[in-house]
C-alpha cells in the first residue's frame, strides 16, 4: 500500500510542478474539495481544481521560478470499503533562472483517496487539506472533512 500512494504522489505532483493542470486535477474525484490554509474558501469540484491550478502556474511563472514539490513521511489508515486517509508532509523548493534552489513553504497534508470505480481503480482524492507551516490556522489529524 504504502509504494502504491508514494507512487500516486509523485505521478500528482509531477504534473503540478510541470504545469499540468488538467492532468493535476484528474487526479481527484469530480466531486473533490480542496482546503488550503491560505485561502478563505475551498475549491470544489475539478473545474475549480482546473482554475485554481492554472492561476498557480501563471503566478509562478511570472516569478521566473520553478517549483518541485518533494512528498513524503506518508501515514496510510486503510479504512472499510478502501477509503484510505493519508498525512504527508510536502517540502516546496522554488528555483530561479540561476540555478540557486530555496525552500518556499512546508506543509502538511491531509488527504482521503478512493478508487476510482471505472476499470482502472486508480486512487483519486476525494479530500484535501493543505496546512502551510506559520500559517495561524491549525488543522488537526481527523478533522479532514470537517469544515473549521
């Protein structure tokens, strides 16, 4: 289990890092909502993933800066019908045009995936909270789901 969710936040946050915003939000549930620490309101649904995703790739952009997204220190709970919740941290390094790398943020993430019903039964989040580190708005472990 444990290769098998490194292995879908790699592939997720490739396609992020890489601009990919289309193939970033078809890694969650059509219905999906998205909490970020840093923003007032969720995202719902892969077409608000979709805009929120673009609006982050054109803001970096404009940076000049590439950002990699570095997850791990999974804790998997495996619940009935293969719900799983998933806390990660993500280390989010930005790098400028010349060459010189610096951490940008630290977050923790707390996540729900399900299977995928069709024939592949990939995992998808159907949840997410991304807490950034020194923001004042804490997020405990269980509390995924629930509104603050």
């Amino acid at each position: 289990m444990y290769a098998e969710v490194a292995a879908f936040y790699a592939r997720q946050m490739r396609r992020l890092d890489e601009g990919d915003a289309e193939g970033w939000a078809a890694t969650f549930t059509g219905d999906a909502v998205f909490r970020l620490s840093t923003r007032p309101e969720p995202m719902r649904g892969r077409a608000e993933l979709v805009a929120g995703a673009r609006a982050a790739v054109a803001a970096i952009a404009a940076t000049g800066e590439q950002r990699r997204h570095m997850t791990g220190m999974f804790e998997i709970d495996e619940h009935p019908g293969g719900e799983l919740h998933v806390r990660a941290n993500t280390v989010v390094y930005a790098t400028d045009a010349s060459g010189a790398s610096r951490v940008h943020q630290v977050c923790t993430c707390t996540d729900t995936l399900v299977r995928d019903a069709g024939q592949t039964h990939e995992l998808l989040v159907r949840e997410r909270r991304i807490d950034v580190d020194g923001e004042s708005r804490a997020w405990h472990p269980g509390q995924a789901g629930r509104e603050q």
